[in-house]
C-alpha cells in the first residue's frame, strides 16, 4: 500500500480486520486512476404490484433441496394483462393454478411467464398457485459436514440481497417492489426455523418427524430480505427495558460469545429510536449466527443473519469488539427496510447510513473523538479503492452485477458525506430531518432526491450545491495550503488550491472551511468558504501565529499538504486541541530526523491523551529511521497499554532492517504479547525487517497458535509473501488444501500469488494450483483464486476465468472474474505496446 500524500492515509490506521493480505509497507506506486466503466441500468418498471408471498416449503437440510408452493397476490398496474412475468432462477416449475384453473406457462432463463385465462384490468387483484422444486446454488444456502469439516453444522439460511432470492422462490427481485410475507417451512424435527416478523404456529408433526414452522410478517418489505434460517440453535433472550422483543440464536456451547456479540443490543436499540426520531418499526429483533455466510451480515427485516466469524472471545476485544457490526444491521431496520432504495444506484441510502451509524452508536458509547477516530479509518478503506481500483460518482447507475456498487463509496465514502452533511447542517436540523425523512417515506422506496427534498421541508435549505458535488459527481478535493504571516500590517495570509484532476467528473469543491490561528496569547477560528481552484484569504491576527490550521478537525473528505516548519510541527503536536491535527503533525515531523523532532515524536507516542496520535508518532518514528527513533519505538512497545498503539510500534520496528535491537523486540512481541493483532503486526514487521529466510523459523512456529478466526496461522503466510520466502510456497500450496481452516486457505491463495510473481521458477505449479482453486467447494477460496490470478499476472488463465464465469452462481465471483480477465487482458496490451516501442 503506497504512502498517500496524505497524512493520515496509512495502512496502520485501518481497522486490523482489514488488513488480511495487505502489505503494509508495500510502496508500490499506484496504478493509473480510472473512471468505473460499466452499462448503465435503470430503475425497473413493473406490470404489477404484488400484495403478498406465501411461501409453503418442505426442506430437507441434508439433501439440498426444498419443494412446494408459493402463493402469490398481485394487482395489475394496466388494463389488458394478460401474462404476468416473475423473476425466477434455475426452479422446476411443476404447475401454476389460479384458483382451481390451471394456467399456461413456460420457463426461461432466469424467468417464469404465467399466461392468464382472461386479461387482467388495472387495479383488479389476482392470486397464483406456483408449485416447485429446486436445488438453489445461490439464494438458499446449504451447509453440511464432511470428512474434512466433520464439525461443521448442518444448516440452511437465505441471502437474497442483491437479486438472488429469485433463485429460491419466484417473486420480483427488485428493490422497488414490496410485500408482506408468509414462510412456512416444514423441516426435521431436530431443527429450528427462523424468519420475518412473527411467529404464529410451530406444529409437531410425530409420525413423520418433522415440525413446520409459520412465520407471517405483516409489514412490507422487498424479496431481498426474505430469510429463513434452518439450524439447531440456542435461544437468548436479552434482557429489555421495552416490550420489544429481542433474541439470539447461537450454537450450544457459545452463548458466552453470543451475548459479547449482540448484548449490546438493547441499547443500541433505544438509542438509534431516539436519535432516528423513528421508534424501532418491527414487532421482533432477532440475531441468529450461521457458517460459511458469504458476506459479512445481513440485515433481513427484523431478523439479522451474521457470520460465525463475529463470535469472538475475550482476548479479540484488546483490539476491536464487533459491536459495529450489530449496530450496522440494526441501523438498516431503518435505512433500508423501513424506507428501501428504488434501485441499486441510490443504495448509499441505506449502506451509508448504516455505516455512519456505527459512528453514532461510538459517539455514543465512547466519546465524539473515538467516533471521528473511525470515520478516519473509513476513509483510508474508501481512498484505499479510489487511488487502486477506480473512482465513481456515490450515485450511479453503471455496473454489469448488482454487487458492484456495495464498495468502499457506498459505505465508506458515503458515511463521510453524511457526516459532512451533518456538520453543514448541524445537529439539531441533520437529526430533525432524519425523523422528517424517515416518517414521510415509511415502508417506501426512495431515491437521493427524497432525501434533498426532506431536507428542504425539514429546514428549508437548499443543499443542490453539497448533492452535485458529493453524490453526483465523483473524488474529493486535493488541497494544497500555504500560509505566510506580515508582521508589520498583522495579517495572515493562506491560499488555497484546489489541484485535483477534474477531467473525468471530479468537480472543483464548494465547502465551508475553519481555519484555525494559534497565537502565544489568543487562538482564534476563522471562517471561510473554498470554491475555486486558487483562492486567497486575510485574516487579522496581533502576533505571529504559532500554529495555523485548515479544517483543523478534518471535517472535510479530503487530501491536504501543508507545508509548514519544524518549530511549527512541533507546537502543533503538542498544543493542538483536535487530535487530528495532533495526527497530521506527528506524520510530517518524519521529514525531520534530529534530536527536536525525535523528542516530540517520542513525548508523544508515551503521553499523547489519544491513541491515533501515538499511533502517527510510532509511523514517524519508524519513518525516520535513526538509532533513537528506533529506542522511542521500543520504550512505546513497553509502555502502551493499547493495543492498537503497540500495533503501529511494531510497523516502525520493521522499518529497521537487520537491527537486531528492533527484531528482539519484534520477536518478544510475537512470543508474549496478549493481542491476537499486535502479534500479527510484529510478524508481518519481522517479515519486513529480516527478509527471506532469517524470520522462516519464527514464522511457521506460529502455525501451532491458536487464535481468533485462526488470524495467526493467516499471517504466517501473509509474512512469508513480505519477506519473499521461497520455502513459503510449498508451505501454502500444502495449506491450500481442503480441510484446512478457510482463512488460512484464503491467506495462503494469496500469498501464492505474491511468492509465485517473485520466483519465476516456480510459477508454473503456482498457476497450476490457482486454476485448480478456482472449482473448489469453498465460496472464499474460489474468490481467493479469482482475485490471487489477477495478481499473479498470467494471461494463460483468461480461458479458465471465463469458465468461471459461465459456471459459477455467484455474482461476487462472476464480477471478479470478469474484472481480473480485463486486468490480464490491459497488462498483455501493454506489454505488447511496450514490446513493439524497444523494437
């Protein structure tokens, strides 16, 4: 990961969950930025509105496959229908009656079209018998032990976001298109089904030992959050101060886990009513747990599905709880099940409000500084993908699949936006609008100008200029600022440049700006208004400023240099109130490598009040590199109680390479430090620091730790690809192998690719080994390969990708598999223009 000519653009300063096979001192420069280039898709017209699904199904867990009825009741849009046409992927449908009369149909790929006896008029209501089986490949998962996973559970949960519950009921699979919901599931005795809204009857049925469960959800919702769950589950009740029903379902013997999870619930429940200014809307809150989920949670209406991979023990908390995760899928009960996006282009409706929700909920529990801290590391995810990957407007229409807009700007940048938002409006009229907004809309479908015209009728400001910029149009400012200070007329001079490329849709920004002034006697805020490319401003001030600072709380997505002394770094560091500025000075005073800067850098990493300033301190120090840099960073190690500190320690430990006072403390570290994290950090930084062969023994030692989601034994091979490790090859080829922990695979896929581009030698059977990754059983594996391919660099594996994407079910995969066959295709392109230019 490239330095960012920003200061607090860092890999150090992401969450550590997103840190599995990042090279965190990879300085690789970036590749060149592109706009996303992909078909445009509009909102979905429809012939009709369907009232209700009733979903009457036997599921066998054990044999992968259900069969039954849906009922559904719809009413026509226009006169003269005289077909009606369903979404409905891969289901043999057997017959569809209307009433007693059976009806004409006939199957295509990916849909069901129902000729009726008569034409329908508008407004007239209609109900279809649709009987069927099916045995989905995506929408309705199956999860089953084997040889390998003997311990695995036996399960079957639903994942219909973006457009896969097609594949396990007919319905319109479309984010405008709501209904009310039946499911009911007959299933094994031993099991449990779990679904939306109520439960009305659970019926034991003796003779054939099985129980039908009968779920009714009475308010609307869009096929996408259908769900049910079908498991073997321990149930807990939270205990509530309201009425509100709220409940966890865990494996047997992991309740302690559960309630570390999700006992913050009710809480979190009453606050984000509060602060929504909308009571929680649904009759339930379940929380249910199940394996092998191919995202992370899903936020089904008034029952959360969320991946085993949350539970966590004890020892995970000195470095992240997941609280943000439950605080996310609850915040959608809101944003995006009460009020949905009309169509995938507005989906930052609902995941940006549910990832600055996770920011409120920490605003909340743990102060404004921690909440900033997080809307920080948000931003580097988002950057992270604009500088790598692509850049697009947050509002946009153009992908080839669904999944393609759920990306560092819908959630990241989005969340940035609406704090923006926030600090334009300010709180009472943002919080007001929220309540306006969520009430006029109620068990609706939105777009973005909803929103805006909200905020109008709520507070009756026009905000066209902040919509255009930040939603419609794509990046963020790059600045460039300078100051300079006239003693005789007592002003202060700053320009401001605005110097990013806005050649492909990235304006020039409009925003208000704080400049802050520190002076020896007075500190002052001035405020002003940026929206050219080159502006100048004047302020009158008594002394010779001591510190000046632009948007000094960092209030603004955006890049900034601001060239500035020594003298002045070193006061900023020290005296600066908001910790961000704290931050931005400690990162610049690295370009300063003598005894002043050493000592503030190292005051700071000991003393500093909040932990990102230490952290910037440790990076500096490990930047600058000298013998006393190096001595600070070891006090920092024993002397920081947080963990997240003693991470960034261990980064600027590895900088120093072959010291053997920085690999001591680097290897004491990894033999004794209680963070599962830490550990992982002084790993990757032994990598770093002590290159091929020197940290082998260290490395694979490791494998026999046990560790949360077996993070550790994934970092083995995650430093063995660092430090360009021959032998590690072998080792992950072996640890590819079925049978062994998923994210041990997946690490050991992508260190194969790394290790297999650096010896060219041996990318042969590397290759090999990817292409026979790419049909295994495991979702995250397949994945792994796709993405492992593309950087493995080999244009041999563009035929095997396209397989992929004929076979596959998956549309993650899919798009992953068209975009590494574009990657292979640019980079043979130009290796041949290249080619022809030495010729």
């Amino acid at each position: 990961m490239a330095r960012h000519k920003d200061a607090l653009f860092h890999p150090v300063f992401l969450d550590p969950r997103f840190m599995a096979a990042l090279n965190p001192y990879d300085e690789t420069p970036p590749p060149a930025q592109k706009p996303t280039e992909a078909p445009a898709n509009e909102t979905r017209s429809r012939d009709f509105d369907i009232k209700h699904i009733r979903l009457a199904l036997s599921i066998d867990p054990s044999e992968r496959y259900i069969e039954g009825t849906a009922t559904i009741s719809l009413v026509a849009f226009r006169d003269e229908l005289d077909a009606v046409e369903f979404d409905a992927s891969e289901l043999n449908v057997r017959e569809v009656r209307q009433g007693t009369r059976t009806l004409e149909f006939e199957s295509f790929p990916g849909r069901l079209v129902v000729a009726l006896n008569s034409p329908l008029r508008r407004g007239k209501t209609l109900t279809l018998q649709i009987s069927y089986s099916a045995r989905p490949r995506r929408g309705l998962h199956f999860v089953k032990p084997d040889e390998s996973y003997a311990d695995k559970p036996l399960q079957v949960w639903s994942q219909g976001e973006a457009e896969d519950s097609r594949a396990w009921f007919p319905c319109i699979d479309s984010p405008n298109e709501r209904q009310t919901t039946e499911t009911i599931i007959t299933v094994p005795d031993r099991f449990t089904v779990l679904s939306n809204g109520h439960l009305v009857s659970e019926k034991r049925h003796a003779k054939r030992a099985q129980r039908t469960f009968h779920w009714r959800q009475d308010e609307l919702h869009p096929s996408y959050l259908v769900s049910i769950v079908i498991g073997e589950y321990e149930k807990i009740e939270a205990r509530s101060n309201t009425k509100l029903p709220i409940t966890y379902y865990t494996y047997p013997g992991t309740t302690a886990e559960a309630r570390r999870l999700m006992g913050k619930t009710p809480e979190m429940v009453r606050h984000l009513s509060k602060i929504f200014g909308y009571k929680y809307p649904y009759p339930k809150y379940a929380q249910v747990v199940v394996d092998e989920f191919i995202y992370g949670a899903m936020e089904n209406t008034s029952i959360t599905t969320h991946s085993d991979r949350f539970l966590h023990d004890a020892a995970t908390e000195l470095d992240f709880n997941c609280h943000d995760v439950v605080a996310h899928e609850l915040a959608h009960q809101w944003w995006g099940d009460l009020l949905t996006p009309k169509s995938w282009k507005h989906v930052w409706l609902k995941e940006s409000f549910a990832t600055y929700a996770e920011a409120l909920w920490l605003e909340h529990v743990e102060g404004s500084e921690e909440a900033r801290y997080s809307l920080i590391q948000e931003r580097n995810l988002y950057l992270t993908e604009d500088r790598d990957r692509y850049r697009r407007p947050i509002v946009d229409d153009r992908y080839e699949f669904p999944v393609e807009v759920y990306d560092r700007h819908a959630y990241q940048k989005g969340a940035i936006v609406l704090g923006m938002l926030r600090d334009v409006m300010g709180d009472e009229a943002f919080f007001r609008t929220l309540a306006h907004y969520a009430h006029k809309h109620e068990w609706q479908s939105v777009e973005t100008n909803d929103l805006k015209v909200a905020i109008e009728e709520a507070t009756g400001q026009n905000l066209d200029w902040f919509f255009d910029q930040w939603l419609y149009r794509s990046g963020y400012p790059e600045f460039e600022v300078r100051h300079t200070y006239d003693g005789a007329t007592k002003q202060l001079h700053v320009t401001v440049r605005q110097v990013q490329d806005t050649d492909n849709g990235t304006p020039l920004f409009r925003m208000p700006v704080e400049i802050e002034v520190m002076g020896k006697a007075a500190t002052r805020k001035f405020q002003v208004r940026v929206e050219k490319g080159e502006q100048e401003f004047y302020f009158a001030f008594d002394e010779r400023p001591l510190a000046v600072l632009f948007d000094a709380g960092d209030r603004i997505l955006k890049t900034l240099r601001h060239e500035k002394s020594k003298q002045e770094l070193i006061y900023q560091l020290r005296r600066a109130f908001e910790f961000t500025a704290r931050m931005r000075a400690a990162r610049d005073l690295a370009a300063f490598k003598d005894e002043d800067a050493t000592e503030s850098l190292r005051r700071a990493l000991l003393r500093d009040d909040f932990g990102g300033v230490r952290m910037a301190a440790a990076i500096a120090l490990g930047e600058m590199g000298t013998t006393e840099a190096r001595e600070a960073l070891i006090e920092g190690l024993k002397k920081n109680a947080e963990a997240r500190v003693r991470r960034a320690v261990c980064w600027g430990l590895g900088r120093f390479h072959g010291d053997k006072r920085a690999l001591a403390a680097l290897a004491r570290s990894i033999s004794s430090d209680a963070s599962y994290f830490v550990t992982a950090f002084a790993m990757r930084a032994l990598a770093h620091a002590a290159g091929a062969g020197e940290a082998y023994e260290t490395l694979i030692g490791m494998l026999g730790r046990e560790s949360y989601q077996d993070v550790l034994r994934a970092t083995v091979f995650d430093s063995l690809a660092i430090a360009s490790d021959r032998r590690g090859i072998a080792l992950a080829i072996d640890h590819t192998a079925y049978g062994v922990q998923p994210s041990v695979r997946v690490a050991a896929t992508m260190a194969l690719a790394s290790l297999g581009k650096e010896y060219p030698d041996e990318r042969e059977r590397v290759y090999h080994r990817l292409i026979e990754l790419l049909e295994d059983k495991t979702f995250r594996v397949r994945l792994a390969s796709v993405r492992a391919l593309a950087v493995l660099d080999d244009p041999r594996a563009i035929p095997a990708l396209r397989a992929v994407d004929e076979r596959e079910a998956i549309d993650i995969i899919r798009s992953a598999a068209r975009g590494c066959i574009r990657t292979l295709e640019e980079k043979a392109k130009k290796r041949e223009e290249n080619g022809k230019k030495e010729k």
